[in-house]
C-alpha cells in the first residue's frame, strides 16, 4: 500500500534527537515542499517569540461625545485591534458597561474601526472557491467569531426539515445576524428520500444560497461559512447588544475611523497561551494571519501580511533556521507556494525547546489518540497508544505532520514528514502513522 500512495509523489523526512539535536535518519531532508498547515508550527513559534504568551487583544470602546443626562451626544466608535476571539458575549458585555455609565441614548453615529490592521482581506494566494468557507475567512482588525472553536469571521448555518413534506426547512444562524441574507431552497421530502444538501455564499456579498432536499427524519445540517466583511458584521451584534440593553441610536452604522475622544468600554481576549491551544489543536486559518498582522503591527507598526512576514523570517534566524531555503507567502500554510524543508522544521522544534514559553507552544500541540477534541485536535483518531504530540497539514495533494515522538526506548525524537504530489492525502495519512511507528520503534 505504502509504495502504491507514494508513486509519483516526493516524500521529505527529517528525524533528530530531542535532547541533542543529531539528525538520526533523512530522507530528502533538504528539498523544499508545500508545508500545509505545518506552517503554523512557524507561526506559532515566531508569535510567542515577539507577542509572549500573556499577549491579549484589546477591542475598544469610544466616543468623541458628552453624555446629558442619560443621552450620550455624539457619535461612537467600536474599535477592534484584532482579537479573533470576539463573540455575542462579549458585544454584551461591551454594552453592559455602557449602560453602567447611565447611557440610554446615543444621539450620533456608530462606526466600526478596524484600521488597527490594513484592508487586505485575503492572503495573496487564497483559491477562490474557498474564500466562502469558514477556513478561508477574510482578516479584519474588528471581527468575530462563531463559538468556543472560535471560527472567526464565520457564522454557523443550521438547516432542519419542515413539518410537512414540501415545506421549506427551516433555518436557523448562530449568532442571530441581520447581516446576511439567506435565500431558501432547500425543501423538506419523504423519509425514503436521499438527503442533498448545498450551501454557498455568492462572491462578493452576503446573500447565502441554501438547495437541495433534506427529508423529514434527519437531525439538523449544520455548516459554517465566511462572511464578506467581517467589520460590518461585529458592527451589526454589537448594535444588537445595545438595543438588548435598552440603548437606542439615532445615526448610522458604518465602518470609520477614530480621532480622538475617551473610553468607555473596553474587552480583552484570553492570552496568547490559550489561544495557542484552539489555534494549533483545531489548526484556525484566519488565527494564524491575524498573528501574522499583529507582529507586524508590534514590531514594524504595519498591521499586514507583509510586516508580518518579514518579523517571521527575521525571528526564525534566531533559531537557527536557514531562511533563505525557505518561501513563506502566509501565517496559515493555505498557500499552494509555501516551501519548507523537514530539516529546517526539524531544527526549529529542536531548538525552541530552550525557549521559557515551549511548554505552553508543546501543549498547544494535537496529542494523538487523545479523544477531546481540544485536546487530541486534529490527531484525536489517529495513533491511539503512541505518544506524538504534532501539527498535521493537509491540502489538495499535499499531507504533512511534524512535532515529537516518544520512541519505544523512551527517547524523545523530533519528526517532520511532509508528503506532495498525491493523488490521495488521505492515504498519505495513513503512510504518516506507519513510518512513525517505524520511528518510535528504533
């Protein structure tokens, strides 16, 4: 099975000592591959290094008014400064404190600033067909996420079958948003019938299209799916959340920036550290760019994928990594242009163990067999009895997974095996688990 999969494709493996760093076996060790999503493994690295783990994103409150009585005269600005992490909740709680302020009233404007970032939405290399998908959502300073799996820039579309066959289904989205527009297509049919279900979002807008049949019998179908614009979207919960609270606004909700004002809310995200664990152990796409645009934001005070990248390739010679064997177009390892060695993935995850924040980077990391999915992660079916802990990657012909090992002698082992042109990543899967079994048994 094993020579079948990997006919025609070109397999980089790389093992070293974990306690000395000797290369113990390669195999194309040197040759530049698609990483996958074993770029985060950089990205996380580099964003603890320049961050630290008790980094938090900040999200705003402003307003450049006076408040009379219970009426606040002037406008107000909800300013986000890229916490990926915002949800319902917290909008709520934002409004929450406006409200203790004694507000009841905002007579002006409510804008939504997110320039804490530029506006380039979308990686340079994202495929279309999947900027609609949750994976592929747009990077805003000012956005917010679906739930505690934290998708951000993404809402979940739940569809359930009408009562009666021929009825529309029903559907319902978390969070409750006026922001996209559903069209409903999809119809309710006999139980004997087969279940089709399609959902998209049209390019360029938020007008989702849900067809197909799902009969009367099945539970719910559920899909999240990217919106486009992800300001205008935080914008809509948070208005939302003051109208909950019992503040009313007589002026437009649009994107603006801020000038000059006070503070009159304020919300901090979890720490780098526990965002590490949803980011790397669900593998978040967009966390990964959002890291990406705020070391560039901290260290060249540009807030885009270009200061980002350049403080990852600096920082990455830290640890002795060879740069310029290396492509990087991206925080996420989504680009089909990414080129990385198992040498060089080898020597950083040698290296950062010396770092004081390795536990909190090795912990982050998808423990195989490990059934929760927050912590087994993407390895949770996979390996049972061995003791990995590793990022996997995976696209279009390309699989790869790379971390530590403990061998059968009790040895810690660091790995990467990155896997391109198949005809299958799914079976290179499976020719993953096989070598390392291999590995762990010498």
């Amino acid at each position: 099975m094993v020579l079948y999969v990997l006919k025609g494709a070109v397999v980089g493996i790389s093992v070293r000592s974990g306690s000395t760093g000797e290369v113990k076996y390669q195999f194309n060790g040197d040759t530049r591959l698609k990483p996958a999503s074993n770029m985060k493994l950089i990205t996380a690295a580099v964003a603890l290094s320049v961050l630290g783990e008790k980094h938090r994103f900040k999200t705003e409150v402003r307003t450049d008014g006076v408040l009379i009585g219970n009426t606040l005269k002037g406008d107000v600005y909800l300013i986000g400064k890229g916490d990926p992490t915002l949800r319902k909740e917290n909008f709520q709680e934002l409004a929450r404190q406006l409200k203790e302020k004694g507000i009841k009233k905002i007579d002006g404007s409510l804008f939504g600033d997110d320039s804490w970032y530029d506006d380039i939405r979308l990686s340079q290399d994202m495929i279309w067909t999947d900027e609609e998908r949750y994976y592929g959502a747009q990077v805003s300073a000012l956005t917010t996420s679906t739930d505690t799996d934290y998708d951000t820039g993404a809402l979940i579309v739940e569809a359930s079958p009408g009562k009666n066959i021929g009825d529309q289904a029903k559907i319902s989205l978390i969070p409750k948003t006026q922001y996209v527009n559903i069209v409903n297509q999809l119809l309710t049919v006999s139980p004997e019938s087969k279940a089709e279900f399609r959902i998209k979002r049209k390019h360029g807008s938020n007008t989702i299209v849900l067809e197909g049949m799902l009969p009367i019998a099945p539970p719910t179908k559920r899909e999240c799916i990217a919106v486009w614009e992800p300001t205008g979207y935080a914008l809509d919960l948070f208005q939302q959340a003051l109208a909950a609270e019992g503040i009313s606004l007589t002026g437009n909700v649009e994107r603006g920036r801020y000038t000059s004002g006070n503070l009159v809310a304020s919300h901090q995200s979890i720490p780098l550290s526990q965002l590490l664990v949803t980011f790397m152990k669900l593998s978040n796409n967009v966390h990964a760019e959002v890291l990406l645009k705020e070391m560039g934001k901290q260290r060249k005070g540009q807030g885009s994928w270009k200061g980002g990248l350049r403080v990852i390739n600096e920082e990455l010679e830290k640890f002795g990594v060879n740069t310029d064997t290396l492509v990087i177009r991206d925080g996420s390892g989504i680009s089909h242009i990414n080129l990385v060695t198992a040498n060089e993935f080898t020597k950083l995850l040698f290296n950062i163990q010396k770092e004081r924040w390795f536990s909190s980077y090795y912990e982050s990391l998808p423990i195989a067999g490990k059934k929760s999915k927050i912590v087994g992660g993407t390895l949770r079916d996979r390996m049972a009895g061995m003791q990995v802990h590793a990022k996997t990657g995976t696209l279009t012909t390309v699989t790869a997974i790379s971390g530590y090992v403990k061998s059968a002698s009790g040895e810690l082992l660091v790995f990467s095996i990155l896997m391109n042109n198949l005809l299958d990543e799914r079976k290179g899967k499976q020719v993953e688990d096989r070598l390392l079994e291999v590995i762990a048994n010498q």
